[in-house]
C-alpha cells in the first residue's frame, strides 16, 4: 500500500467515525426522548444507553487506530 492509498484510507475511516459520532448521538438521544415521552419502560431506556456506550467504545477504538496511522504516516514522512 503506497502513501496516496494509506491516506485515502485515513480520510475514509475518519468520515466513517464521523459519521457515527452524529450518528450515534441522534438515535441515543431519539430514542431515550421517545422511549420517556410514550411512558415506555425504564429498561428499554437503559438498553438504548448500552447500544450508545457500545457505539461509543466502537468509536475510540477507532480513533485510537487513526492517530497510530497517523503518526505513522507522520513519522514516515519525517524520513
């Protein structure tokens, strides 16, 4: 994989985490407001928050992975 490929990849992924941040956000919040405001149980409210904190740890791992891709790329580049 040459560096034009690598940083293609970088963009896509970080669009990708993008993406599920506002993503993950919006159904998080959606979903507890109308789960609350239709009188639904507490415990699907909680179920809503474990997918969120899931999505949420998704997300870090993958950040995570881009900043080690990019001070790789960095530290490349340097050479």
């Amino acid at each position: 994989m040459n560096r034009a490929q690598t940083e293609q990849a970088y963009a896509r992924k970080s669009r990708i985490v993008g993406l599920a941040i506002a993503a993950t956000v919006v159904v998080w919040y959606l979903g507890t407001t109308l789960v609350a405001g239709m009188g639904g149980q507490a415990r699907f409210v909680f179920l809503i928050d474990l997918a969120a904190l899931a999505a949420f740890v998704w997300i870090f791992v993958n950040i995570w992975r881009l900043l080690q891709l990019r001070r790789a790329l960095n530290s490349e580049e340097l050479r």
